[in-house]
C-alpha cells in the first residue's frame, strides 16, 4: 500500500510542476497571443493603448502551424451520381417547361398589348365620330330653329291672313245683320 501512495504522491507532484512549466513555456505565451482575436486588437489599438507597430512586431511570423488542410472531397457512388443526373434532367425540364410558360405568357402580353392599341386607336376614331355627329347634330339642331322660325313667320303670315279673313267675314255678317235688321 505505500507503494502506491507514494507513486500517486509523485504524480500529483510532478502534475504540479509540470502545470508550473507549461505557463512558463514560451510556446503557451505564444498560443495566447495568437488567441487574441482581431476585434480584441482594434480595440485596443482604438483605444490607444497599443500602436499597431507593437502588434506587428510581436505577430507570430510563422503561420504554417494555423493551416486547415482541406479534406478531398469523397466522390459519389453511382448511385448518388444517378440520382444527381437524374435531378438535374427533372430540374431542366422544369426550367424549359417555366422558360416555354414565360414566352407564351409574354406572346399573350404581346397579342393584348396591341389588342389594346388598336382598341385606343379605334376609340380615337370613335370619339372623333362622335364629336362629327355632335357638330352634325348642332347643324340640324340649328337648321330645325331656323325651320322653326320660317315655319313661326310663315304661321304668322297665314294667321294674319286667316284674321284679314275673319275681319272680312265679320264685316260681311255685320253687313248682313244691318241690312237684316233694315229688312225686318
């Protein structure tokens, strides 16, 4: 048993030296420098308290210790290669179907674009029609006042006529009666 004790007594010990000359290895002060982030730089160079020359000497010249290998990248089984040709055989005639669907529905824009200008350009004929039929119709409107009036002066003519007439035939009967009157 004080075996073992002293050969865990050892390691804690020696666990404890060796944490001891770990902190005090230039490697792990070099590891925290190089943890300090970019953010964690400006600041401290926008706060003044370091001048980027300072960061610049004391920046670990050697980078070959930071690379990320990429790994290749696996190459697909036939299957999933089939599956993936397969897509993009569906993805392409789905394009060709959308691309056939977007010209027929630009031709229908098209088609009722000029419908619509010939429609406008029908409506500018229309309404200048009508504005003729309206001046047509002021003329006959005009024409029906001046018929009007003639056909007024002309009753008017008649009339006057008509009462010579009666004026006459009043004479006439006034004759009549008076010499009616003689008579009896």
């Amino acid at each position: 048993m004080d075996k073992k004790k002293v050969i865990l007594t050892s390691l804690a010990s020696a666990a404890v030296l060796g944490a001891s000359v770990l902190v005090s290895q230039s490697s792990v002060v070099k590891a925290a420098k190089e943890e300090i982030g970019k953010e964690d730089l400006l600041k401290v160079i926008a706060d003044e308290e370091l001048e980027i020359g300072d960061v610049i000497v004391d920046w670990p010249a050697d980078t070959s210790e930071h690379k990320t290998v990429a790994e290749p990248v696996s190459e697909f089984t036939d299957e999933d290669q089939a599956k993936l040709d397969e897509a993009d055989k569906e993805a392409q005639v789905d394009a060709a179907k959308v691309l056939s669907d977007l010209i027929a529905t630009l031709e229908k824009i098209e088609k009722s674009t000029i419908d619509d200008i010939n429609k406008d350009a029908t409506i500018t004929d229309k309404e200048a029609a009508e504005e003729a039929k309206k001046e047509e119709e002021a003329k006959l409107a005009a024409a029906d006042k001046e018929a009007a009036e003639e056909n007024s002066n002309a009753k008017k003519l008649e009339l006057s006529k008509l009462e010579e007439q009666v004026a006459k035939i009043k004479v006439q009967l006034s004759s009549l009666q008076v010499s009616g009157d003689k008579n009896s």
